[in-house]
C-alpha cells in the first residue's frame, strides 16, 4: 500500500497562509477596532435578538450591557490573534528549515509538534468564537459571523490533517 507523502514545504506553505491571514486581521483589528467592537456590542447586548419579537426571548436574560465589554473583549481576542499568528510564524519557520536543511527526524518532529501548537491556538480561537456567540445566539442575526467561524474552524482541522500526515 502507498501512502501520498505530502513534503514540508507544501505544509509550511499552507500553515503560513494561515499564519499571514491571522496577522492582516490581528493588523486590522489594531487599526478598525470600531467595527469588531460593533458586532461584539450587538452580540452582548443582544441588540438583534431583543429587536425580534419571535426568536430568541429565552436568550435574552443573557444579554451584557457593560460598556466597556465589547473593546476589552476585542483587546484580549487581538493579543491572542497576534500570539497565535507568532505560534504559526514559527512553525513555518521550523517547517521551511526541516524541509530544505539536511534529513533530520529530531527536525521534522520539532517542526511538527511547533507546528500543532500554533494550530491547537487557531482551533481553540475559533472555537471560543463559536461557544461565546451561540451563547449569545449569535446565529440568529448575525449567521454570516458564525458561518466564517465555522469555516475558519474547518480549514484549520483539514490544515492539522495535512501537517500531521507523513
């Protein structure tokens, strides 16, 4: 039986896509924080929710109306963005000089196991995402939202398959 062998640079490509799409929003988080802070007021607060007089009424004791929740909500979600985004960088790194440097298993492995730290942080950031919304009902109102969580959630699975195959 053969087994497809997927070489490191292809998963180093693939885990620094991920690592470069986490930093450009990790950046535009930093500079249009008003946005991510809007959508996180409406998900507190419960905003859509509360303006529907159908769906949602047994959530709506949940809804969190401290003012300064959504920004220090969106300030913790940046600084784990940025650490999860570095965590990726340096499986990148690892992956890139273990498949261009000299065959080393001890490389590989480090390579890999740095590499699944990073993407345990990109599933656990999306999960929490998904967890916090529906608690929320976030995908009531707001289902686009949730449905780039789930998508996110998805490619970082199918991204720990392709890492972890030999």
């Amino acid at each position: 039986m053969e087994y497809l062998i997927v070489p490191l640079y292809l998963k180093a490509t693939v885990v620094g896509g991920l690592a470069a799409w986490l930093s450009i929003i990790a950046l535009n988080n930093s500079v249009d924080p008003g946005t991510n802070i809007t959508l996180l007021r409406r998900m507190f607060q419960m905003e859509l929710i509360q303006s529907d007089p159908e769906m949602g009424n047994g959530l709506e004791h949940r809804a969190l109306s401290w003012p300064w929740l959504p920004r220090a909500t969106l300030y913790v979600v940046i600084v784990v963005q940025v650490v999860v985004a570095l965590l990726l960088w340096r499986g990148t790194w690892l992956l890139l000089a273990a498949s261009f440097g000299p065959p080393a298993p001890a490389a590989i492995t480090t390579a890999i196991t740095a590499t699944n730290i990073g993407l345990i942080g990109f599933v656990g950031l999306w999960l929490c995402f998904m967890c916090g919304g529906l608690w929320f009902g976030y995908w009531m109102k707001q289902g686009p939202v949730q449905q780039v969580h789930m998508n996110l959630l998805m490619i970082a699975i199918l991204t720990m398959l392709l890492v972890n195959t030999v």
